[in-house]
C-alpha cells in the first residue's frame, strides 16, 4: 500500500499580533521566520502513519509543494518517520489558488506512481479554502471523503470515521481514495523521538520540477483569483475622562454624552 499524504507550510498562527506586519508591496508577511507546518497537515501526517504501521508493506510518501524554506516540513514529516519525503515546486508558482494547487499535487502523486490513499488537511490555516483534497480526487478519479477523524484498515477496506452535521459517520472505502483530515483525539501528533529528527536530518528529500510532471497543464497553473490587498485593520480607540465628584455627579456627565452622541 502507498499512502501520500500532503503538507503545507504556513506562517505560525500562535505569532503574536504585534509582531505580524505585512509588507505592501508583496501583500507578504515581513518576516517569514516563523514558519510551521499546518496544523490539518499535521493531524494528517498523523493519521497516515498510524494507517501505515497497521498494513504490512505500507509505506508512506511526504509530499509539499514550495520552496527550499518548506524542506523544514518534510523534515518533521521524516522525524514521524515517513517512508520518502518529495519536494515539488517551480519559481512561477508564487501565488496560486486551490484549484492549480490540487492540479499540481496530482500530478506529482501520478509522477511518483500514484497511491492507494492520498490524505490532506481538511483546510489550510491560512487560506481556508478546503478544496485541494476534492480537486486531487477529480483529477485522480478517486473517490472523497471529507471532515475524516479517524481511519482504520480492516480486511482489505479502510474504515472511515467522519464528521456530519448531526454526528459521525463510518463507511468502508477501497482505494483509491483521498481523505481530508480534521483535528480529533484520534490524530494527535506524535511528539517524535530523538534518534528519528536525528536520522531526518540525514535522510534525502527528492525535488520534482515542473519540467518532470508530463500531464501538467500549464494554463491551471494560474491562479483564477487576483489578490488586491493584504492588511491588518487599524483600530483607533480614544477615551474621554468625564468630569464630576460624586456618583450623582458623574451619571448626569455620562448620561449627557450618551444623548450628545445619539446613543440615547
């Protein structure tokens, strides 16, 4: 059994706001620093090793599309101890949608041989879009299921639990299948050992160009959006001390600038 399952690196949502700037130019962080891999992401890292390591001969294939900064995740992905970690990008895919996203991702798992079960994150902590698991399944003609919590293999069919409006759900699936993981106390991450994030350091992780994706279609690969603008809203705050000496005093004081300012 293959298993792919597919990561992404975000800018760490714990920052604190007073350090989170963004540059006007480039509608970009100003400081990419503190870069983490997304937390779906990791609760589907999760998942897919322990579907691993409850099938004989599964193995597991890390796969990220990005730059050279995005090996960092591939690296924490080997320290799960991944099987083979993939790194795929081209420096004209700056700024792409969820929909060119999923169309390069199955393209590289159909490169690399393709899979039983591919697995991803329900939705990116920073774009939130929620479709790149349902575009890989399209392009694949696997079947989808989304909001997944938990996966167990049993008699050659993978039995999902996934989340309804009213509840849970379980069905059997065979493969080929995507699934998009959500957080539950399923998936937890692991907290890896020692020797594994030594041994990471190490291992190799394979770069995919866009020149070795034969059915690429380049035109998808254009982002269907335009971003215009970036910003962290502004928010002024002023406070008025109201005269007076006593309680009396100072409830006339406020009760007239709430009639000044209409609130009255």
């Amino acid at each position: 059994m293959h298993i792919v399952v597919c990561l992404k690196q975000v800018l760490d949502p714990e920052i604190p706001p007073k350090y989170f700037k963004i540059d006007p130019e480039t509608n970009r962080p100003e400081d990419d620093g503190d870069m983490v891999m997304d937390s779906y992401a990791e609760n589907a890292l999760e998942a897919a090793i322990q579907l691993r390591d409850s099938v004989e001969e599964a193995k597991v294939t890390a796969l990220c599309l990005g730059d050279e900064e995005s090996e960092d995740v591939l690296r924490r992905a080997l320290s799960f101890t991944a099987d083979r970690a993939v790194r795929v990008w081209d420096d004209e895919w700056e700024d792409l949608d969820g929909q060119a996203v999923g169309h390069i991702l199955a393209q590289t798992i159909k490169t690399i041989g393709g899979a039983d079960f591919v697995l991803t994150g329900y939705q990116a902590s920073d774009i939130e879009e929620g479709i790149v698991g349902p575009v890989i399944a399209e392009e694949l003609g696997s079947s989808c299921i989304t909001l997944v919590s938990d996966l167990v293999w049993e008699e050659n069919t993978c039995k999902v639990t996934y989340e309804t409006e009213r509840g849970y759900g379980v069905l059997e699936v065979r493969s080929p299948a995507v699934f998009t993981i959500v957080s539950s106390e399923k998936n937890v991450p692991r907290l890896p050992k020692v020797k594994d994030v030594r041994l990471a350091r190490s291992k190799p992780i394979e770069e995919i160009e866009m020149e070795d994706l034969e059915s690429l279609d380049i035109e998808r690969c254009k982002s269907s959006l335009k971003l215009e603008r970036v910003y962290v809203p502004s928010r002024e705050v002023a406070c008025e001390i109201l005269p007076g000496e006593d309680g009396p005093e100072l409830a006339k004081e406020l009760a007239d600038k709430m009639v000044e300012l209409k609130v009255l």
